[in-house]
C-alpha cells in the first residue's frame, strides 16, 4: 500500500481489510455511526476502513492511496511451491547486527551516520525480511536461525571457535557490539579479500536474543542453529590435513579432521593422538560455566574458544530469548564424527553425546535437541581401507537427550546431461527416492563424464540401503549392523528402527543451470568450495529452483510413511527448512553491492526471497481461461514471472493474447480445449520431404510469404520493472541490420532486467522473421504427428517451426523461423536496481548568530545550517513542536586542520589552510567559513581559493579573518567546527522576547525519529557594531587625546556592499590599570576623546594605556570590544 506515492506501513494505524467476498459483515465503526441498519456490508466490494487515521504526517490531509492487489493462480494440485513451504533457514550467519531488532548505527561523525540493519525501510533489516517472508511464504511456520562463529584451522587440535567482528572501527549506536564477553576492541577481525572482509561478523548476543523474541512474538517456532564458518585465507601458512601444501581458502567447516585426516598418510585415525586432538578440539567448557539471569549472561569457566564454548554459549543465548523450540548442538562435522580412537570408537560422537546432556541441562525437557548431518554423514560410514561400514553417529541418534535425527539435505534429483532438456516434475519426484546415489553412482569425474554409472547393489546381505545415501526411508525403518571386514555382526547398534522422526534441517537448490545435479554446490568465488553442478553451462535458472523444490516437497508429502513407535510420521514436513530466506530483505538485497559483498552470489545461489510470490505463466493462462469457462491445458512449463497486471477491463481474448505475443507462446483448440505450447521449447527435428506434403490446387506444395522491406535494426520493450519499486522501465534490443527503423512493444507484466532483456531480444527476432513464412499441408500422418512448436526440416529450405494449424483434412500449417538458441527463459538476472536511501540519522544542526552581512542589520534572525549523510531532501527546525524552518539544502560542514595563531582581522595571511569537509565539498572559487566553538561563531573567514589535496582534505589560500566584527582573530586549535556560510543557510523570525533565552531547537529529517537537539541562545550580533579600529593614544600637554575609527560592519573590501555607518554614534571606553580593573569609565560621541584623568587614575605619568573601546548600536547594545595596550606618544 502507498500513501501519497510512498509504501506505508499499515501495522501503524488502525485498520479493517475487506477482500470483498459475499460473507462479510458492515463494518462496526460504521454501524456504530449510520445504524445498524442503514450500514452496508459491501459484498463483492473490497475496501479498507480506517480508525482514527492521523493525519499530520499527511499535511493534515486524507493521502491519495494506492493499494496493491495480487491474484496468484493455483497449481493443478491445489498449492503453489510457496504453500508447500512450511519452514526456512534464516542467513546470512554472519552480520554483526542483521538479526537486530533494534535500529544500529554507525556514527561516523556527528550527522553522519550508517545504518547498519535499516536498508529497505525504517524497520530494521530484520523485521522488513519477517513482513517479506509472511505474504511470500504464508504457511512458514518454522524457522531456523543461523548464527555463526568463526573457525581458524582444519586442523581440530588447533581449531578456535570464536566470534569475530567484521571492522575495527566502528562506533556504533544505541549500542556497541558484543558476544561472548568481547567487545569490539578485544575481538578479532575477520580475514579480508580483495581489500574488503571476507565475512561479516558474527551477530552480537543481543541481536541473536532480539530476533528469536520477534520471531516468537509472530507465533513462528524458532530453531537456534550455531554455525561454524572456516576463516581461513588465501595464502596462508596453515598445514593441510587432507594432504600436502597449506589449507584451501575459506573452507567448508566438513573438513575440520584429525591431523594427519583419515585416508592420509601417516593418520592419526584410530589412535590415542586422534582422541586427544579431538579433546582440544572440543574443550572443557560444562553448562555449569553459564549463569543466566533474564537476558544476562555470565561465564566462569576456563579462557579458551573451544567447540563446547560455542554450543554452550548459543544455548545460553536461547535460554536468555526465554527458550527456542528446537536447538542444534552443530551440523555438517563430517570430518571429525568418522574419526575413529584406538579401540575403533568415534571420540566426537562421544563428545556430541555428552553436550547434548549439557545444553538439555541449560535448556529444559521443551526444547527439541538434535545435530544435523551432512547428508552423506546421517548413516552408513564405509572405511575402506578397513573393508569396514560404521553407523558413527548412531549413538548420538539414539540417546535420550536427542529428539530427532537432522539432516542437512543436499542430494541430486536430476542427473542431466548437457544436451538434455528440462525434466518434468513427474521426472525430478522420481530421482527422490531413485536415480544417482540411490539406483547408481559415479566412481569418479571421468566415469560421469563418460556417463558410466555403476549400481549400487549388495549382493550379500541385500542391504543396498546401507550404501544408498538417499535411501532415508530404509534408513529409518531398519536396525543398522555394521560390518566389519565385510562380515555383518550380529549385534545392531544401538538405533532402533524407526525410533524417532526425521527432519530436513537444511534442504536447498541453487538457482543455476542443472541445480538439481548438484544442489550442494554454491557460487562464492573467494572459496575453494565454489563451483557449478556436473554438465551446468553456469547460467542463472530460477526456474530449475522452483521445480526442483516443487518436486522434493510434493514428493514427499506424497510418499511420506506413518511412524509407528511414536506420533507422527517418518519426516517432520512442517520442520523441512529451505535453504534459505535472508535477514537482508529482498530488493536491498541483492541489490546494495556496496553493502554486503556476498550479494553477488545471489543470483545463482540457493536464496528465496526475490524468487518467491512469482506465479506460474502455465497457472496465468488457465486461470485466465477458468474464469470465461473455457478449459485450457499448457503441454510445456512455460516459466514464472513476478507478475501480470490486467490494466484495465479487457477480454479473455485480448489478455491472453498479450501473454502469447510477449513470451512466444502457440494456441491451439483441441476438443474445445486451449492448448498453450511455448514456440521456443526444445523439439526434436522432424525431416520432411514433398512426399509427406499435399500439393495446393496449382500443385505447389510450399506457399512463401516473404516480406523484407522493412527491416527493424532495434525494439524497445517496455514493462513493470520488479526491482525498481514497479516504475515502467523500457529495454532496447538490438540486431545487426545495419539500416533498419525503430519498433515500440509494451507489455503489462512485471518482470526484472534479464527477463526484458529476453523479451525485447526475442521479440525483435521475431518481427522480423513474421516477414518470411511458409503455408503447408501436411499429409494424415504427418499432420497427426506434429504439434505446435515443431521444428521440420526441408533438404532445401532449412530449419522451420510449426507456428500455427488451422482445419483439418487437409490441415493448413503456417511454419515460421525457428527462434534462435538463447532466447529461452524467464527471470534469469539480478537486475540493476534503482533503490534510494531511506534512513535519516540525526542530522548536524547549527544555529548560528552571524554578523552583518551574513544576516540582517536592522532585523537580526537566527540563521539555521543542517547536514546529514545521507540526505533525504530537507531537515526541519523545529521550537516547541512547530516547523520554525526547512531547510532544503544541505550544509557543507566540516573541521579545521590547521592551528591559527591569534591574528590582526582583515588580513590576509601569509598562509593557507587547510580544512577537512565531513559533509558535501569546495568549489574551488571564493566563499566564507564560520568557525564554531561551543555552538558559537569564534571567527569568519574568507578565502580566495580552494583546492582539493586529499580524501575530502582542501587547502584554502588568500585567507582573510575576523570578519565577525572582533577587534583580534583568536587563537584556535586545530579540529575547530567550521560551516561553509552559503545559500544553504535558513534564517527565520524570533521575537525579540525570546532573545538571551536558551532555547532547544529540533532539527529532524520529517517523519524521522532521529532528533538533534542544539540548545542555544540567541543575541542578533547582526545588529551589534564591529570593534573599533587603529586605536592611538597622543599626549598634548596635560591631557592624552584617545582616538579610533569605526569600523563597518562586514568585509568592505567588496564595494559593493552598503554601508550601514550611522551618523552620531557613540561610544564606550573604559580604562585599565595594569591589573586589568577598570579605573574610568567614559561615554563619548565621535571617535576622540581628551582624556584628562591621568594623574587622578593613575598617579604618575604613563607610558601606554590600556583601553576598551565598543560602539554602542541603535537600540542602546554594546557592540564589539578592542581591548588592546597602546603606547602614548
């Protein structure tokens, strides 16, 4: 909803929807004003009522409101991919303050700020992503909070756990960051890449409470999943474990191990060493280390950044949130839960089983506790040097402290080669429970390449199961029996067979070209992990994302089993979190680079958000069809779009037309049936010959329709853009006709920068190939064989494409050029993203009392100055809640670098200076600076140049001071405040009974929160004359002759300026003994006075005079003094 043109946030007001169906009931406020009665209840109608709508932000107005209104057509199952997903994993893990609740700053300087969580909106970062997330995805009813501390070593007995920050300096507001007891100056700091951190930092304690309470407070079952991420960088001196030279950049935490790791020469696994290494690892940290009182918490134990140290400190934050539906005590350790001790146990194993006692001490019997396994760790481990199959993780399975078995789930569904097309639905469902790494698997790169799969059987205990890492099913509902040596002993482990459910804590598919190869794989260049699936051409895919998440979930909610030793079934749905929705709401992110760096990696990674709320153009097209009572089928998947806007009262006909034009889709009517088929679909290619045609009554068999007159070089394409806040953007394409003319397309649907990129490409391509067409009759045969969207190929015409059908025996065929490669899909790029700040800091507020000129001689006004970074377009002043000023442009402000020594005014100095800008920069032509000291004026400058010599640094030259009206420049330190005095300055009225007062005005950016208060008083020294000047003192006889000259006010070097020089006016002296008491005190008119008290003030004669000289103004103020000692000649 917009209110005045901007999105306005309905949770602030008191408000009723109605959708405008025919059940709803009058609204009450409004039966309650015209009667029970007479009130009606508007079916049919939507509309919204509002209670008691403030108006002020409004301008005391009633806004112009514009309401967004979507339809999302359903699948022919009922549910949409969105109502299928039930739970989310939230990211990104690592953000010092993305999970905060509360809005964070960093105060650069004063006025100028960072908003570190506050991106999209003034909610925080975090409550924007929640609202995202419930229209989006509206039955999640799950998530899974990830919260990260940084590894240093694959090496476990080396290995820190601990949490980093991503900056040194860095002052932020209302609070500082804080984990685990460090503070930002006892932190480390994560590594960097290419100049910029490699990773955010870890969240601080209080944030991680914050966003479990919001979430809980939405009625959302919050799981605290602690996550380990390896800080380890390029060019480091760190010895592998998995083998020779030093350890891959930035690791996945699955291959922390024993040094040497198992499979390696010279392996420490199955020995005392590996234990040990696993106890460092691990640590001693118990849950009798933590006290939690509220939200505080205090740790007694022992300084070391162990594993236990991370698990128990996360289970202490979810105790301090008031508790957390589910807990994981850490995921995917891979590497360490098959390391083996000398008696052929699993050392960390034990340990995980000993700490999920620790944090169900801290946690309670509620709290559902578990670990989750890579999905190649949750069962059988086959040692093969050892010719043994383990079940290592068996024993954490069926402890008590252990409510379910978690797994993080990344198995392929597809197995595509690179010449193979899309795969149905119904085809990715079956590669769930079938298909590579269930029927087969690859034994190594080459072999897949080759495709030489080989089968996985056993052949003698017909267990294949055991071998099966998708096999979950079997998994579950049977004992497990290792073998050793190959034998299978007798005895199971201690899992009992479909004892307890299993959840998918993790599951996800990248959004790239053949994601459902390799869902695991993900985009991040500075990893060694980064890579693409088996046979991907690397190119963004959304649609492969929705699909293959479509089909895991409806798979499973199809062949999901009833348990029988507890309640429920063999998997938990509701607890199947996808791989993952972002703190950082979706359009900021991806679209701020400058902010978060991993935003790159968004377009082909496994992220949601953005991807989410899009509808099906198969759904569009029947649901458009349904609602005239015509039936319609789509015999291809067409793709998903963001949106379709139906503009105006139109035809079935005419919108449905526009959707055909715009993604080059066919229609045809088989048994009064519309059936859609995409014209660029892959096809294979149908050979014809004139023997598989019928000849027209002139006996030709090919009627050309040829049209080249008037070729078109460029197309802009205009539509919706999603990622510019729905402002109509306009895409040029262009081809290689060199003397072509300009066409013009417009579509109403709602799409990003890659989607019009594809539109107005195709769409260019395709005006020009309507000029040249065939008209054919197919023989009985051929003409039931082929579809719409067939490619034929005549020996001596090429490549054509059924583009239409008409009749019947004989049927008429129009065959149009195939549709070059590439021009094939939808929503396939991040896209530029338009995306103005919106968080106004507390801005720098000056109000200033500046002499003539700067401000009005004869009616002295306070002169207001405002900078902020960012600016939003104004500040305003306000004194008692009332706007006293706008200021619409923003000051340029700064400080002083150079230390002044105390200065003669109206000089120009034999030096430059140099000044440092904070807010805005120099012309290089002349201007003034106001020096402020304490909220006052100390001097005015002038200058005749600027230049810039450094990081926002100028140096000023042809500098002039005192042009405040002091006899003297004073001293100054360096780091002074200074304001340039320009234009930008806002001068209002003060009665004069406020004058002296000190006052609290209010600067704020309007509607912002964020207030500076500047309290001062103002005098109007406009009005007040500047000092005298050229004091002398002569004596003549006994009398000493006192004069001076009076100095206008302002730079009178310019003669321009006028004078504002008052006849008559008079004067105050007063004389100084040595002590600087005043001995007399005189009143005089002109600018000489005969003093001739010398001997009664003083008695003896003096050598110099010390005097205090101020014109006194019209209205009877004392203007500015010169105080100085004067030698009598």
């Amino acid at each position: 909803m917009w209110a005045n043109g901007e999105e306005w946030d309905l949770s602030q007001v008191e408000h009723r929807i109605y959708l405008g169906n025919e059940i709803q009931e009058p609204d009450p406020l409004i039966e309650a004003i015209i009667g029970i009665d007479n009130a009606p209840n508007n079916k049919g109608l939507a509309y919204v009522v509002f209670e008691d709508l403030p108006l002020e932000s409004f301008g005391d107005r009633i806004p112009q409101l514009s309401f967004e209104v979507f339809a999302n057509p359903k699948n022919q199952d009922g549910e949409n991919l969105e109502d299928k997903i039930k739970a989310v994993c939230l990211i990104p893990g690592a953000n010092e303050f993305a999970y905060a609740t509360t809005p964070i700053r960093n105060l650069i300087t004063k006025g100028k700020e960072e908003a570190l969580n506050q991106h999209q909106n003034r909610k925080t970062d975090f409550i924007a992503s929640l609202d995202n997330l419930a229209p989006d995805l509206p039955n999640v009813s799950s998530i899974s909070l990830v919260a990260a501390w940084f590894g240093t070593d694959l090496r476990a007995q080396y290995c820190q756990i601990m949490p980093k920050i991503d900056n040194a300096i860095k002052n932020t507001i209302p609070r500082q960051w804080s984990a685990a007891g460090l503070s930002r100056s006892t932190a480390q700091v994560v590594t960097s890449h290419d100049g910029n951190p490699a990773y955010g930092g870890s969240p601080d304690d209080a944030s991680l409470i914050e966003a479990i309470i919001a979430m809980k407070n939405r009625n959302i079952a919050v799981t605290l999943n602690p996550f380990v991420m390896m800080d380890i960088a390029q060019n480091n001196q760190l010895p592998n474990p998995w083998g020779s030279g030093f350890q891959g950049s930035y690791p996945w935490r699955g291959r922390i191990s024993c040094f040497p790791a198992p499979t390696q020469s010279g392996t420490v696994d199955g020995t005392a060493t590996a234990s040990n290494q696993i106890d460092a690892f691990f640590g001693t940290i118990t849950a009798s280390h933590y006290n939690i009182i509220g939200q505080n918490i205090s740790y007694s134990g022992p300084n070391e950044w162990s594993y236990s140290r991370f698990i128990l400190h996360m289970a202490a934050i979810a105790k301090a949130a008031g508790g957390v539906d589910t807990f994981l005590i850490g995921s995917e350790l891979v590497s360490l839960t098959i390391v083996r001790d000398a008696n052929e146990g699993f050392p960390f194993v034990e340990k995980l089983v000993i700490l999920a006692g620790q944090v169900r001490a801290i946690l309670g019997v509620e709290c559902k506790i578990s670990y989750a396994a890579d999905w190649t760790e949750y069962g059988a481990y086959y040692h093969s040097q050892s010719n043994n199959t383990y079940f290592p993780l068996d024993k954490l399975w069926a402890n008590a402290a252990i409510d379910f078995v978690g797994i993080d789930y990344y198995a392929s569904i597809s197995d595509r080669d690179a010449g193979d097309a899309r795969l149905k639905q119904t085809s990715l469902m079956a590669n769930v429970e079938g298909g590579e790494g269930y029927d087969y698997y690859y034994a190594s790169d080459t072999a897949r390449q080759n495709r030489q799969s080989t089968p996985i059987a056993d052949s003698t205990y017909n267990e294949p199961w055991i071998y099966r890492q998708k096999d979950i099913r079997n998994y579950w509902q049977n004992d497990h029996h290792q073998r050793i040596n190959g034998v299978r002993q007798t005895a199971k482990t201690l899992w009992n067979a479909g004892s307890k459910p299993l959840r998918f804590m993790e599951v996800g598919f990248p959004a790239i070209d053949r994601g459902g190869n390799r869902p695991s794989v993900f985009p991040d260049a500075k990893s060694i992990e980064n890579g693409i699936p088996p046979f991907s051409t690397g190119k963004r895919d959304d649609h492969e994302q929705r699909q293959c998440l479509d089909a895991f979930l409806t798979y499973w909610a199809n062949h999901n089993q009833a348990a029988t030793q507890y309640q429920g079934a063999m998997i938990a749905l509701d607890k199947t979190h996808i791989w993952a929705w972002d703190a950082r709401p979706y359009p900021a992110f991806p679209a701020l680079t400058n902010v978060w760096r991993d935003a790159d990696n968004f377009a082909k990674g496994h992220w949601i958000m953005g991807r989410m709320g899009q509808v099906s153009l198969n759904n569009i097209l029947t649901d458009i069809a349904a609602r005239v009572g015509v039936e319609a089928i789509v015999s291809d998947d067409l793709g998903a779009i963001d949106g379709y806007i139906i503009e105006a009262p139109m035809s079935a006909r005419d919108a449905i037309d526009s959707l055909l034009q715009t993604f080059g889709i066919a229609v045809n009517v088989e048994n009064l049936t519309l059936v859609f088929t995409s014209i660029g679909k892959a096809s294979p290619v149908f050979e014809v010959t004139q023997s598989d045609l019928i000849a027209h009554d002139d006996g030709i068999f090919f009627t050309s329709i040829n049209d080249q007159n008037n070729p078109i070089s460029k197309l802009n394409f205009s539509s919706y853009a999603i990622e510019n806040q729905y402002e109509i953007i306009t895409h040029q394409a262009q081809n290689n006709v060199s003397s072509g003319s300009l066409a013009q397309y417009s579509a109403a649907i709602i799409g990003n920068h890659d989607l019009r990129n594809q539109i107005a490409s195709r769409s260019l391509w395709a005006i020009n190939a309507s000029q040249e067409s065939l008209e054919i009759m197919p023989s009985l045969e051929l003409g039931l064989t082929l579809e719409l969207g067939d490619i034929i190929f005549f020996q001596d015409k090429g490549l054509w494409v059924v583009a239409s059908m008409e009749g019947t025996s004989p049927a008429k065929m129009l065959l149009s050029k195939p549709q070059p490669e590439g021009l094939n899909g939808a929503n396939t790029y991040a896209g530029q993203y338009k995306f103005d700040s919106i968080f106004a800091p507390a801005p720098l507020g000056f109000v200033l009392d500046l002499p003539y000129p700067f401000a009005s001689l004869s009616d002295p006004k306070p002169i207001f100055y405002a900078a902020s970074s960012p600016w939003l377009g104004g500040v305003e002043v306000r004194l008692n809640d009332v706007v006293i000023a706008p200021i619409l442009r923003p000051a340029k402000a700064g400080t002083l670098l150079t230390t002044l020594p105390k200065t003669n005014t109206s000089m120009t100095l034999n030096m430059a200076i140099e000044v440092h800008l904070d807010f805005g920069s120099l012309e290089s032509a002349s201007g003034y600076l106001g020096l402020i000291e304490a909220g006052k004026i100390i001097d005015i400058i002038s200058y005749r140049s600027a230049a810039l010599i450094g990081a926002d640094i100028y140096s000023l030259e042809g500098v002039v001071r005192g042009l405040n009206g002091t006899a003297f420049a004073p001293a100054i330190n360096a780091n002074c405040q200074m304001v340039v005095l320009d234009d930008a300055g806002v001068s209002a009225n003060l009665g004069r009974e406020l004058w002296a007062q000190i006052l609290e005005w209010h600067f704020a950016t309007p509607s912002s929160p964020n207030v500076e208060i500047v309290a001062t008083n103002f005098e109007g020294i406009a009005g007040l004359p500047w000092s005298p000047c050229h004091l002398r003192a002569k004596r003549d006889g006994a009398s000493i002759i006192i004069s001076y000259v009076a100095r206008e006010n302002g730079n009178y070097d310019n003669w321009e300026m006028p004078s504002p020089r008052q006849a008559g006016a008079s004067y105050k002296i007063e004389i100084l003994n040595q002590n600087n008491q005043i001995v007399r005190t005189i009143n005089n008119s002109g600018e000489s006075f005969n003093y001739l008290d010398e001997m009664a003030d003083f008695g003896v004669s003096q050598t110099q005079l010390s005097l205090k000289i101020a014109q006194f103004a019209a209205d009877g103020r004392l203007g500015h003094a010169n105080h100085s000692t004067i030698a009598i000649v």
